[in-house]
C-alpha cells in the first residue's frame, strides 16, 4: 500500500494541510494521477468552515480535496483506456434515487450522492489514484492539456443552461426572428464560472455581460478584452446593466443582496438562475413588492448544481472550439500555477485571480 500526497481538510471544520496518506491500488481498473487540479470558491469555502454541507467519507477523520481536474491515465486494465490518454472524472456520484439510477445524480432527490473533495468522497488533490471507467471522460485532444481544467466549472454552465432551455419554455423566450440574438444575459460576478457562463451565452447568441461592484484589474480586464467580454462595474453606472431589462439573470456570487438588487430589473417572463453559493454572505431583503414583482411577470427562479456525464463531453467539446479560436487567450484564464506545498491560495483568493491551479506535474 503506497504512502502517496494528498491535499486534506476535515469537513465540515475545516483547515486544510498536506497530508502523507497510504492507499490501495491494487485493484485498480484504471490509474490516474492529476496534471493540475483547479482551486474555487467550494475548496476555498470547505477550508474556511462556511460550507457545512461537505462531510468527510465514512470512517475517515479526512477529506482530500479537489473536484476540478486534468488527470493523466498511468495505467489501465479496460480497453477504454490506455497509459498516457487524458481524463476528467466526474465528481458526483450516485445515490439509490431514480434520477441516480439513470446518469442524473446531479438531479439526486433523495441526497444519498456523493460528491469528490465536498461530501463523503475522497477528491483528486492526491498524487494517484483508482478510477471507475463509468466515471471517467476522455480528452482525445492533447493540446487541452492547459485548460483541461476547466472542464468541470464548464459543464456546470452547461447543465445551467439546459434548466434553462427547459423552464424557458413556459412562455415564447426568443424573439420574433426566432433567435435570442436581442435577449440579454447579465453575469453577476467575474470569476471563473462568471467568466464561462458569459462566454457560453455568447456562444449561444445572447447579448451578455459581467457585473460586478468593483473595477477589474488591468490584468483580469485585458483577458476578457482579448475574449470579446464585456464587464461592467455598476457602482460606477447603476444604469447599466442593459437598460432595456434583463432576459436571464445567472448569479455566480450567492449574495442574496446582489441577486434582489437586480431583480427588479427581469423582463416579463425573464429567468433566474442561482448557481453561486455563500454561506458567509449577508441576508437580503427579499420583501412582499418583490414577490409581486416576480409573479406579476411570470418570472421563473431555479437552482442549479452539477451537471451529468453528458455535460462534461459537451464542456471538452467548447474548450476544443474555443481552444482552437483563441489559443493563448484561453491558456491566459489559468492565471497561477502551484506546487501542492503552497496551502496558503485556499485561505485567501490570489491577486489577478482567475483561475488558479496546483500542479502536480
């Protein structure tokens, strides 16, 4: 049994270390190791206690973290796979509910799930480990091998956008020239999941945009520049954004003050998408004007989580596209690499950060 490294916490407390752990790869059916493993706001929010839904796995005083990954097969007893392929695992796992039994555990309904690095399962900040092929996806393009990474944090939009395709349908949501092309999508945040979220709306023909209380730094301005994002900072212009009315509101941030603030701003049949989650944010003031606000439009309010095994395959197929359109400027979205020693980037969010990663290779 190997003593390998592993990024720890003890969930829901919290605190996090780097750990010599012993594990068992003697039955593996596939082996990987992780090139690089991104850090986000759920790692950040385990770390600091304030996410106590994460749970270490049964019989463990531990919880590796890590649910963003690039990993690399080192060896495989399936034909599926083959030493060298790149991989992404699926980070949720299923529970015994009918939506689990059939590849949706992000939709689980009885909460018997798993999730990689947040609740009951181990997570891929650990130098190698054992993989099910059935949770495994395969990147067949090697130059991905940069922004690979962001395959997990796309495939959440993704999933968010098919909640959306579907309660959208309540009424007509495109325009008369049966696009979107005049439907506007305002981005609360600029983080990374802000980030895609704006350039999958893109993608998808809307008008779109970042918001935030804050100008952005020079660093952080001139990528989304080079994208093609448009931000604005509506402490400087409350009018903006989009004085025409929002069409769909996506909030990355979970701070209910910022989400009513612009509420108020959803065109008549408009959709809300709650993605971003806070446990430290502040109350809001959610009052009875705006419950009418909301039902006197027909305005639709859903949550969104995870996504399923299909939503990753689409999320490499984006990153193929956009990594072929953009190179460099893409590569430039992972903006700090570090050795797995350097636990002080899950206590505090770097400077210029829009994606940091540790690497392990």
């Amino acid at each position: 049994m190997p003593s390998i490294k592993a990024i720890v916490t003890n969930a829901p407390d919290g605190g996090v270390s780097v750990k010599t752990i012993n594990t068992d790869i003697s039955s593996y059916k596939v082996l990987i190791s992780p090139i690089y493993t991104g850090v986000c706001g759920t790692d950040r929010g385990i770390v600091s206690s304030s996410l106590k839904f994460a749970y270490n796995p049964e019989g463990s005083d531990y919880l590796v973290l890590g649910h963003e990954s690039i990993c690399e097969v080192v060896d495989s007893k399936v034909p599926e796979f083959k030493a060298g392929d790149l991989v992404v695992p699926v980070v949720r796992r299923p529970g015994d509910c009918v939506n689990c039994k059939i590849g949706r555990q992000d939709n689980c309904s009885d909460g018997k799930k798993h999730e990689a690095g947040i609740t009951g399962m181990h997570g891929f900040m650990q130098e190698i480990f054992t993989e099910d092929p059935e949770f495994l996806v395969k990147v067949e393009d090697k130059t991905l091998k940069e922004v690979g990474v962001l395959t997990e944090p796309l495939k959440n939009v993704l999933k968010a956008f098919e909640v959306f395709e579907t309660v959208s349908k309540r009424a007509v949501f495109h325009g008369e020239d049966s696009t979107v092309l005049d439907k506007n999508v305002v981005v609360i945040g600029t983080g990374c999941e802000a980030f895609l979220y704006t350039m999958m709306a893109r993608e998808l023909g809307f008008r779109s945009m970042m918001i935030n209380r804050h100008p952005l730094s020079h660093k952080i301005e001139k990528i989304f520049d080079d994208l093609g994002l448009r931000f604005v900072n509506y402490a400087e212009d409350p009018d903006e954004p989009f004085s025409s009315g929002i069409d769909l509101l996506i909030d990355t941030s979970g701070d209910p003050t910022t989400v009513f603030n612009f509420l108020r701003k959803v065109n008549y049949n408009g959709v809300v998408i709650l993605f971003g989650t806070n446990g430290r944010a502040p109350d809001g003031s959610f009052t009875g004007a705006d419950i009418d606000y909301v039902v006197e439009r027909n305005i639709t309010i859903a949550g969104s989580v995870d996504a399923a095994k299909k939503h990753y395959l689409q999320a490499i197929e984006y990153l193929t596209k956009w990594h072929c359109s953009y190179g460099e400027k893409l590569e430039n979205v992972i903006t700090a690499k570090f050795p797995p020693e350097n636990t002080a980037i899950f206590t505090s969010k770097q400077k210029d950060e829009l994606k940091s990663v540790i690497e392990w290779k």
